[in-house]
C-alpha cells in the first residue's frame, strides 16, 4: 500500500470504527467511456486500494466492502466470469501487499458457487492473513443481507439443539458474518443511489448513511475525506432525542 504516511487519526477519536461501501457505478463509467463492462471493474479495484490504504492509515479498525452480491449472479455469463476473473488477478496481486501491511483479510458471504481456484485462492488469503492485527478488510462476496440473517439464525437454532439458549441481540450477533465486530458506523455509497441493496441489513440499523453521485472508479482521495468529515459533523443519537 505504498510509504507509510502520519494519518489524522481523528477519525477514530470521533467514533469511526468501521466503515461499510456499496461501490456502485463501475458499469457506467466504462459504458460513458464507450469501454466493456469490465473495464469500470478492474479500474474500480484501484479504487478499492486507495480506500484500503486511506482507512489503514487512519488507525479505522474495519473496512467492509460491497464486492458481489447473491443477486449479481443474475448479470451475463460473460460478466460473471470477468468478475470472477478480477477477484482472482486482485487476490494475487494484492495478498503478499495485504499480509505485509498487518490486513487481516475475511469473506463474508455465502461461500458456495464460486469456481474451485477462486475459492482456493480466498481461502488461502484469510489463512495467509488471519493471524494479523491491523485493519480487518471484510469483502463481501456472495453476499445477501437477508441471506446473512437466515443462515444466522440456521446457525443459533444448530447451537440450540445441545443446550437451551435465550436469543437477544446480543447472542445472536455472533452467529452473522460479521462475527463479534462493532456495527458500521457510517455506510457509504457511490453511483448516486440512495438505498441499502440488501447490504448488511442487521449492521446498519443505527449506522450513519453518506450518498455521493460519484462512480466508484472517480471516488478519489479527497472524496473519502469528505464522507468521513461529514460523519464528524453529524450528531448519533442511536434512537434516543438529541
């Protein structure tokens, strides 16, 4: 991720933990560029670098990232097996950068459906990863909030069958994707939609939501600044009065 540079770390004194994306927008730069599909993609990796290396450097504790949802099955073949593609070259490009830079690495998601060397090759990473204690970098892939709630609770009822257990927020947390992690403090999303896109559903319930009409492979430096400046700014209240 480059030289080491003295980050503000203001981010983290004013209550940001963990920031979530919907990188959206990636399909639209490259058709307004008269390129493939793609294209937007693999320049949105980049994009995806730089907010690694931006939330690494201001001590942020969690980054998680919109990367594939269940419902992205549904677009051409041929664009889901580019996709499938660029996950591949990205692993192997970035993994050694990652481990180096103390980035634990976890899929979250379904963990089914992808080609056998891609699956290999994540699991390796998390393995290669997993042991260290910077920025956890969630990448959700395969991932439906609601799909994430069921097997939740597939998994709490599984752990019930031995023992007699009370649900509450609580102990149902751990059974998410997510584990034991602080919910998201602020969510952002580029591309201009304004809607959550069944993306950590159960996470969100009190995270601040930040929308940019920016596509994902312009979100710049300065861009990312911003969102986390406008959280600053805001007042939680958490359902209570201000």
């Amino acid at each position: 991720m480059g030289e080491k540079r003295e980050g503000n770390h203001e981010y983290l004194d004013f209550g940001i933990h963990h920031v979530a994306i919907i990188m959206d927008g990636n399909g639209r730069w490259a058709q307004a560029r008269g390129k493939p599909r793609l294209e937007g993609h693999r320049q949105g990796v980049e994009t995806v670098r730089m907010v690694v290396k931006e939330t690494w450097d201001e001590k942020i504790p969690f980054l998680t990232l919109y990367s594939f949802s269940t419902e992205n099955w549904r677009r051409p073949i041929n664009e889901v097996q580019g996709l499938m593609q660029i996950f591949i070259e990205a692993i192997d490009r970035y993994a050694d950068e990652l481990h180096q830079n103390q980035v634990k690495v976890r899929f979250i998601g379904k963990k089914e459906g992808f080609p056998g060397h891609l699956t290999e090759r994540m699991e390796n990473l998390e393995k290669l990863t997993g042991q260290n204690q910077g920025l956890t970098l969630n990448l959700a892939l395969n991932y439906g909030g609601r799909d994430e709630i069921i097997r939740a609770f597939q998994k709490f009822l599984q752990s019930s069958l031995n023992q007699e257990r009370e649900i509450g927020e609580d102990s149902f947390r751990q059974f998410l994707d997510t584990e034991n992690q602080p919910d998201p403090d602020l969510l952002i999303r580029t591309g201009g939609e304004k809607r959550l896109s069944n993306y950590l559903l159960w996470q969100l319930a009190y995270s601040e939501l930040y929308f940019t009409e920016i596509l994902w492979p312009d979100f710049s430096y300065q861009d990312y600044h911003q969102a986390l400046a406008d959280f600053i700014s805001r007042k939680r209240r958490f359902g209570g009065l201000g």
